[in-house]
C-alpha cells in the first residue's frame, strides 16, 4: 500500500530537494572553479536561464498574475518557499515574496561565505528571468530588486507588463 502524504510532509520534501538542487549547482561551481576554469558564470547563467524558458513553454501567453499563480501553482510550493502575494495582482502587475530560500540554506548547511551564496543566487535565480521570458511572453518582464541569497530578507519577484 503506497503511503499518503499530508501537505506538511510534502512541503518538508520539497524544500530538502530544492535545497539539493542548490548544493547540486554549489559543487559543480566549485568543480570548476578548482579546474582553474574562468568567465564560467555567463554560460552558466545563459543554461538556467534556458532551462527556465523551457519549463514555461507550455504555459503559453499569460499576464502578470497569470505567470505568477504558474510560478507558484500549488499549497507545497507556497508553503516550500513561503510565498506571499504583495498587494493585488493584475495581468499588467503582479508583486510577490518568499520567505525562504531552500537553495540558500543548503548552501549555508555547506558553510559557505555570503560572497559565495551571493554569486550562487546570482546563477540560480536566472531560471525565474527564464521563465518570465519565454517566447509566448515577450511583452512580460520580471525584476527582482531583493533576494535571500544575495543578503535581503526576502526574495521579492515583480512581473510587470513592459511598455
């Protein structure tokens, strides 16, 4: 008999596979890194980047508000990231927080230096840009003027419909 899990188990899961999807991406920029490789980051950003437009493809033309219910579709990854809608949302503005960063706290259970979460975050939050701009949504943007690993409290997604 397969076992069934509560919302509270699942959200437990996903962030510990969120979290090692960040310890993931830490080990092979230090890899890297260790191989004396240099100017790695932008090619490194351009492949999260693309891995984000992929996964969106098949959500197709949305607004802001749209996108942002796509990002954050269900109860565990509400609750994985602590998510929180700011103010309220349109097609042409959608505003959002999260709380917590998995990512960010695997790369801390690593020991890191803030310099080094800070150029993870850098890297990893390229999959967000990726998944505003994919090609059916080239009149959407996306700014994130705070970010967990980059120091602030809170990571803080704006969609906003360009002009």
């Amino acid at each position: 008999m397969e076992k069934e899990y509560s919302v509270k188990e699942m959200i437990a899961q996903r962030f510990e596979a969120n979290k090692q999807r960040g310890k993931y991406l830490a080990f092979i920029v230090r890899e890297l890194d260790r191989h004396g490789f240099k100017g790695f980051d932008k090619a490194i950003k351009k492949a999260i980047f693309e891995y984000g437009r992929d996964k969106s493809k098949k959500w197709g033309k949305l607004g802001a508000q749209e996108f942002m219910n796509y990002m954050m579709d269900d109860k565990v990854g509400k609750g994985v990231f602590q998510f929180k809608e700011i103010g309220t949302s349109t097609k042409d503005h959608a505003e959002f927080i999260f709380e917590r960063c998995p990512l960010e706290e695997g790369w801390k259970e690593m020991g890191l230096s803030d310099g080094e979460c800070h150029r993870l975050c850098s890297l990893a939050r390229e999959h967000d840009f990726g998944l505003v701009a994919n090609e059916d949504n080239q009149d959407l943007k996306l700014e994130m003027p705070e970010s967990i690993g980059l120091g602030d409290p809170v990571c803080r997604l704006i969609i906003t419909k360009k002009k």
